[in-house]
C-alpha cells in the first residue's frame, strides 16, 4: 500500500477545523508508487502505468477564500513505462535536480516547462495513436476484402473520419512542443529566441559558445527535420495559394489501387501520415535531449569531481521507465556512480 497523506489542519472556524485543511491519505494500493515529482505546487505520484496528479486546495485557492475546498486527485493513463514520460520529463527531471548547476539558473521554473513539454508531446502521442487505431481497421479491412467490391464500385470504401482533426492536434501540439524547447534554452542561456527557431539557437552558439560543438552539432543533424515539422503546421495555420498543406485519406489510384492517407504542402514529398507522426515524436524527443543534456554541461558549476552522462545500451534500458541517459560521478579509482534519483536503472524495477 502507498498512501499519499496531506496536510495537517492549520486554522479553525468557529472551533471546527476547516475542510480545507483536514489530516488525511489517498490510497494508491493497486500497484506500487516508483516516484513522486513535484511541480508548480502539484504532487506527482508516478506509477507503471498511471500519474496521480495531486491538487492541495493551497494550490488551486491560495488566497485560502473558500473554506471548504477539498483537496482532489486526478489520473493520467501514462506512467512511468510511457516513453515520453520517462524521456521528456523523468529523465531530464533527475538530471537537472541532481547537477550542480549554476545558481542564476532557476531550477524550478526549468521543471514547470519540461511538465508543460511532456503534456504536450503526450497530447501529440494520443493523436498518433487514435489515427493509427482508425489507419490499421481501414488496412485490416482492406487486406480481409470487407469493403464491399463489387465489378463497378466500392460499397464501403475506407476512411478516416476525423483524419483533420487528428492531423490539426498533432501539429499544432508538435509546434508547440518545439517552442517549449527553446523556452527552457532561454531559461539556461538567458537569451531571448523566438519559438519555435531552433536555427536561431545554432547561430546563437556559433556566435556565443563555438566550443559547444557537440550542442551545435546534435542540433544541426535535425535542423532540416524540425523545419520540415514547422512548415507542416505554417502550411496549414496560414494557407496560401503557393503553400497550402494537403491532407489525404485513404483514396482509389488510377491503377485502381488503394493508397494510404498521407500529407505534403503542393502536392510534393507526399509522407505516409502514420509513419510520419511517428517519426516526428522521436525526433523531438531527441530534440529535447539534445536541449536540456548539453545546456545542464554547459552551466556546471566548478566541481571537484568530473560529471558525465552516459547512454545505457539498448538491451539495457529497463521497459518499465525507458530513460537513456544516466548522470554519473566519476571517481578517483576509474569507477562511477549514479547520483540523483535515475529511477530508470534500480533495482526494485526488476520486481514490480
């Protein structure tokens, strides 16, 4: 059993204790609790397959206005063995708390954005994942010859019903999530770049830090991917005659062939859309990496003993918190060991 307990009573009204501020647990005994974050004053109960968002009233009425405010609890069905979870949020989570940073920095207000990050790339996920679901029906009814064919038509030819609104979710929220990365750039450097402009960021450290050549590097390799996403989205926000997105379902070829939907701007470089969400979201989850791991070295405080992030092998990486990447200490005797709480690489996991 796990059981979350709350605040102990600090005034009284007319003798009574407030509700608001009552003793009390919330009971999470279904599984085992792995870890618990907190951020803009909300408690984060972490579990394999579950988050427990926690709201005490302090936090969602802080003026302490309305007496009985209850305290609630709200569930995420994502946990820690969701990969954006674990990379987007956990894994840089850990990272930053546990690294000595340079004091200027506000630690905090970099974990308020990467939670604002992961929700976002989570809300890109659930679209991926609702226009997959609709995809493979249409291709396992294609494939079974439940389409109704007949020598003159296609009685039930297959389709996407909501293939805009899916498409619209994932981009607008995979734009978003590209801003929110040079958010938490700014955050570190203290600089001013306009989102979503990762090629800024590479000028930028050209100009500023031309040592940080693996930052400049790692950015680089994906620079022309992240334009591509950009202007997926420019191209649907803000359509023109010589730039206009185009979105296609499932349609009948001149061969009489059934394509997959797909989309492009101008009728060029037409993408599978299933396999083109998929490949987005892992490329801004390295983006992300790329962002929060280089800038955390780059505003190290001076300290006695070297730092370093390692990146575990892929047979290595625990399937019920997928994080990559581990901060070590490395120490006289050319061993090293883990700080900070890698929730990714314990041994309890092995039990749950």
């Amino acid at each position: 059993m796990a059981d979350l307990m709350i605040f102990q009573n600090r005034n009284r009204k007319n003798g009574k204790r407030l509700i608001r501020d009552l003793r009390g647990t919330f009971d999470f005994s279904d599984s085992e609790v792995l870890c618990m974050r907190s951020v803009d004053n909300i408690v984060e109960i972490f579990k394999v397959k579950k988050i427990f968002q926690f709201f005490h009233p302090d936090t969602i009425d802080p003026e302490r206005k309305k007496p009985n405010m209850k305290s609630f609890v709200k569930k995420i069905n994502k946990g820690t063995s969701n990969t954006i979870v674990a990379r987007a949020y956990l894994q840089p989570y850990d990272i930053i708390d546990s690294a000595p940073i340079i004091r200027s920095i506000n630690k905090d207000s970099i974990k308020s954005i990467l939670k604002k990050g992961r929700d976002c790339l989570l809300d890109c996920e659930n679209a991926y994942i609702n226009f997959s679901s609709e995809h493979d029906k249409c291709i396992s009814k294609i494939q079974k010859n439940n389409i109704g064919e007949s020598e003159l038509a296609i009685l039930n030819f297959p389709s996407i019903e909501n293939i805009d609104e899916l498409s619209t979710s994932f981009l607008i929220n995979a734009k978003r999530f590209i801003g929110i990365q040079i958010e938490i750039f700014n955050c570190f450097f203290n600089t001013n770049i306009e989102a979503p402009r990762t090629d800024k960021i590479i000028k930028w450290l050209k100009q500023n830090a031309d040592n940080e050549t693996d930052f400049i590097d790692n950015l680089q390799s994906i620079e022309e991917k992240i334009k591509e996403i950009i202007d997926l989205r420019n191209a649907q926000e803000h359509p023109s005659s010589k730039c206009r997105l185009i979105i296609e379902d499932f349609k009948l070829t001149d061969e009489d062939v059934i394509s997959i939907p797909n989309w492009c701007i101008n009728d060029s470089n037409q993408k599978s859309i299933k396999d083109d969400m998929r490949n987005i979201i892992g490329i801004l989850l390295f983006l992300s990496e790329i962002i929060v791991i280089n800038s955390v070295f780059a505003k190290l405080t001076d300290f006695p003993l070297p730092l370093k992030i390692e990146q575990k092998p892929i047979e290595k990486i625990n399937p019920l918190c997928p994080v990559k990447y581990v901060l070590l200490l490395e120490c006289s005797n050319n061993s090293s060991v883990e700080i900070g709480n890698q929730i990714g690489f314990v041994d309890k996991f092995d039990k749950v």
